[in-house]
C-alpha cells in the first residue's frame, strides 16, 4: 500500500490554501525522473495507462515495488493521450463484461485512491440502435448485462430525445430506434490517468524512465535475462510488455509471434461551444461517436483503417464518413469547425479482445490487443496483470484472455457481439 | 489517400475504390499440419513496421484480388503484382532494395523459383 504522505506531497484544499499563501513554491515535481538502476525484479515496458497501472496494482495488491516502467517516449503519450476518453463496461460476453466493469467500478474511487483528480464523469453513455439488427443485439446485452451485473438498460426512443436533446430522431437513413444505456458510464481525463498512476508508483518507489527505447529483450535458456536500451543494459527477473500497436515488434525480440495487427485510429475535435449534451453518444452502425470535453469541444472518435500503419495518422475519407454520418444524428454540428485531428496506432487481435497472458519465454508477460477500446480499461487490465505478473498464473479476471485460446479456439468474440470495432 | 495501380485493370486506384485484405503470401496449413502451423497460419501475423505485402481487392474496379508492397512506417508504395504470384516478383524485390538496402526478404530464391507461375 502506497505510505500515507507521498513524496510528491498530498494534495488537498488545505495545500493549495498553503501554497496560494507562498506563492505557489512548495509544489513538488508529480513523479521523479531517475537514472534506470542495473536491474529490477520486475520491468514493464510502456508508460501508457496500462503500464502504469500494471506496476501501480503490482505495488499496491502486490507488495512488489523494486519496478521500472521504460517508456520510449514521454508518459501517457502514446495511446493513453490519444484516445476519446470514453469509459463504460456494456459488453455481451462474461469475461468481458467482468473485466471492464472491474475497471469502470476501480474508475469510480480512482481519484481519491491516487489523491490525484482524473475528473471521472459518470455523465451516462448511450449506444444508438438504428438498425432493427441493433435493437435485437443491444436488447440481448441488456439483458447479458443484467445478468452480469453490469448496469444497463434498454431505452426507447422519447428517452433519447429527452436525455439528447440535440438528436434528431427521424434518420431518414438511420432513424434512431432506441439505445442501450449505461448510467454510470462517461468520460474521464485520459493524461490524468497516467499522471495520477505515474505520480503513486514513484510514490512507492519505482522509477519510471522516460525517453528509454527498448531495442533489444535477452533471454537464456527460454528465461528472460535483460531489456537492452537506448539506456544501456537492464536486468529483470520478469518483463511485462504493455506497448499496445508495437506489441509485434517487443514480441519479436522475444523471439514470438502475437496474432496481432496495427492498424490507425483516428479521433477529431470541434472548437469550443457552449454546453449542448451532457451524454456520451455512439452510434455504432455508422461508426462515429461524440461527447462534450469540460473545455466545450465536441470529442468525435471515428473508425480504423483496414491497413497495416504505424504512422499515427489515418485515412482522410474516414473523417469524412464518420462527420457526414453524425450531422445526420446532430444537425447542429454541421457548421462547427474542427480544431485538431489526430491517429494512434491500436493492436486488433483476430477475436477484437485483449491478450493478458504469459508467453512462450518464461518470465516475460504480454498486455496488448485492447485494439480500439483500451482506455476504459486502464485500471481492470492494470489489476489483473498485476496478479497475473505476481503470481505467474492468471487470477480469475485474466484467465479467459490467455493466448493459448486462438490455437484451443476459445475466443472472446466481442467483434460480432458489439457490431463494432470498439 | 493511399492510391494503388491495380496490376489487372491497370487503373491508379484511390484508397476508397479498394478493399484491404491482409497479409499476403499466407500458406495454407494441410490435414498434416500440427495445431501450432494452423495456429500461425490463421492469427500469428508478421506486422512489420516496414515493409509489408499485403492483399488488396479492386473492390469498386475489376474486383480482383492483387497483392502490393508497401511500406508501413512511411506509407510509400513499393509496387503492386498479381495474386498469382507465390513469392513477390524480382521486380518489387528490386523497387524494394532501391529504397531500402538494409531490408532482407524472409524467403529464398530456390523458394520463388520452385513455385513461381509459367507464365
């Protein structure tokens, strides 16, 4: 468990009126920013949410706090700042649903675990029906839902009118038939996160290195020996790889193969306007989905490209479709402008779940093929790696997400169930 | 936009006028084949971050299957080539090399030779 005074100082009303009373000088530096020390017992490659919280719940369920996270780049930069912040837990299949809701229930007391303010915003989330094939498959996850006691319901369409009132319900193309609601699903600061986790693991001790690539893994007699780094050498007694789109490339180091592909992602915002929808949106037959930031900009995810790319930009006519598809929905946003566009590079597995799974090179653990989903489960997919890494065998959260289902043939097959490449 | 010369019809493609379709050169795995082979065959792909080829159907064109060399870090197009072929032509090898001397192709020549079409 995390000591009760952090290093970094905790924060409350009674240290910003201490501050505001010396002109904020007292603050300290959120994480430290160490040398990387000759070995660890564990290390986990990728600063991301995922990483992050994969070493935070290995500190705190754990005990195990003698952790390096190595980061290419800088904390939270890769697909953790690149997403559209979206947080629910509606799935259709068990292990699923068990999984994200862990990680939406841990979302709800996130704040105040790190002390650090994520700005979780359980404002709902709603998934349009607009195809009869939708309303028979979001009824059934209502009801998988129930069943798994994730909370969702079944609203008609005069619901959604009041709880959007920018909607138009008519089509005529996609007229809207319904949605599957989620209450306690919305939004939460995506950098903050990272922050929050990075801030409590250097609070434990652990030394995140930023701007350290890794670029070669050792292993001896099928054990995993050492990372080398733009950094120099490391030792480890397990490695955990959490690098989302660049899982192929850490694998193959490795010296395995992951059924994996990257491929571009691709999200939008508008310029800033008043508040107008206080719900998280999507709409999934035409493939765009949208919420209101705190700062006012309409946040607006769209779909992948069916390529391989590494390049963290996608296709222009995939903006096209998803904004000529959400001004049929919302007609008032066709004359907002938009300020940024922006891609990532998400891991999609042959079934679209993630793989939380040891591999064929003892002692070294992989967390990947979130594909275009990952953020909701930052804190679910930190938990359960955690015990996986701890114990060597996966607890009951990780169980079903092992590798070994794509040769048994037992997937988790979320794709066709949620219509979407979410 | 990706644009592609699809190697039948001929036509300079636009990205919306295909359809992707993966990794090519994909050997399919026979009644002998262990669980690991089939395993590989279906899922384990190579997802370079480089040079790919890779399968494209001229879905709004001719509608045929052609396969394309591409690069996945940069987006340049290295050629494109007819799906008949087992092994990617001497010429994309070549188109490849010119840009990238380091890059070794992961099969051999007696492989390409063995198996190339008559033409």
């Amino acid at each position: 468990m995390p000591s009760d005074a952090p290093r970094s100082g905790r924060y409350s009303v009674f240290a910003i009126a201490r501050e505001a009373l010396r002109q904020h000088s007292g603050w300290k530096r959120a994480w430290a920013s160490p040398e990387p020390r000759g070995r660890y017992k564990v290390i986990v490659i990728g600063a991301g949410g995922h990483g992050l919280a994969t070493a935070y719940y290995l500190g705190r369920n754990f005990g195990i706090t003698d952790v390096a996270v190595l980061e290419k780049g800088w904390l939270g930069g890769g697909n953790t700042g690149r997403n559209t912040t979206i947080i629910r837990s509606n799935y259709l299949q068990d292990p699923s649903a068990a999984l994200y809701e862990k990680a939406r229930s841990l979302y709800e007391t996130l704040s105040q675990e790190l002390n650090y303010n994520i700005m979780f915003s359980p404002r709902g989330l709603i998934m349009l029906a607009q195809t009869e094939h939708e309303v028979r498959g979001y009824r059934r996850t209502v009801h998988a839902n129930n069943l798994q006691g994730v909370a969702t319901e079944w609203i008609e369409p005069a619901r959604v009118k009041e709880l959007v009132p920018i909607i138009n319900l008519d089509g005529p193309r996609y007229p809207v038939l319904g949605g599957l609601y989620q209450a306690r699903g919305g939004t939460a600061r995506h950098d903050a996160v990272a922050w929050g986790y990075a801030r409590a693991c250097s609070d434990m001790g652990m030394h995140i290195i930023q701007n350290c690539e890794v670029i070669g893994i050792e292993t001896e007699c099928g054990q995993v020996r050492a990372v080398n780094t733009s950094k120099g050498r490391i030792g480890c007694e397990k490695l955990a790889i959490v690098v989302a789109g660049h899982s192929s490339q850490l694998a193959e180091m490795a010296g395995f193969r992951l059924p994996i592909e990257s491929v571009a992602l691709q999200a939008l915002v508008s310029e800033p306007i008043k508040p107008c929808m206080d719900v998280v949106v999507m709409a999934n037959t035409v493939h765009g989905y949208m919420s209101q930031s705190d700062k006012g900009e309409m946040v607006i995810g769209g779909g992948t490209d069916g390529f391989n790319n590494f390049t963290q930009r996608g296709s222009w006519h995939h903006v096209e479709e998803t904004v000529r598809a959400l001004i049929e929905t919302f007609p008032m946003i066709s004359r907002l402008k938009m300020l940024r566009q922006w891609g990532g590079i998400v891991d999609m597995t042959g079934d679209r779940s993630p793989i939380l799974s040891a591999t064929p090179v003892g002692g070294i653990f992989v967390n990947c093929g979130w594909g275009t989903g990952g953020f909701k489960a930052i804190p679910g997919s930190g938990w359960a790696m955690a015990e996986l890494i701890a114990k060597g065998t996966p607890g009951p959260l990780a169980a079903e997400f092992g590798l070994n289902r794509f040769r048994e043939g037992r997937f988790i097959d979320e794709s066709v169930a949620a219509g979407v490449a979410h | 936009m990706l644009i592609l010369t699809c190697p039948y019809c001929g036509v300079q493609a636009e990205e919306t006028e295909l359809h992707p379709g993966g990794e090519a050169h994909l050997k399919r795995v026979g009644p002998d084949g262990s669980d690991e082979d089939f395993e590989a065959y279906l899922f384990a792909r190579k997802n370079p971050k480089g040079v790919h080829f890779e399968r494209w159907r001229h879905a709004y064109g001719c509608g045929k299957w052609f396969l394309a060399a591409r690069c996945t870090a940069s987006l340049q197009v290295f050629g494109t080539y007819k799906a008949q072929n087992p092994y990617p032509p001497a010429e994309i090898v070549d188109a490849i090399r010119a840009h990238r001397p380091d890059w070794q192709p992961d099969w051999t020549v007696q492989h390409a030779q063995a198996e190339s079409p008559a033409e």
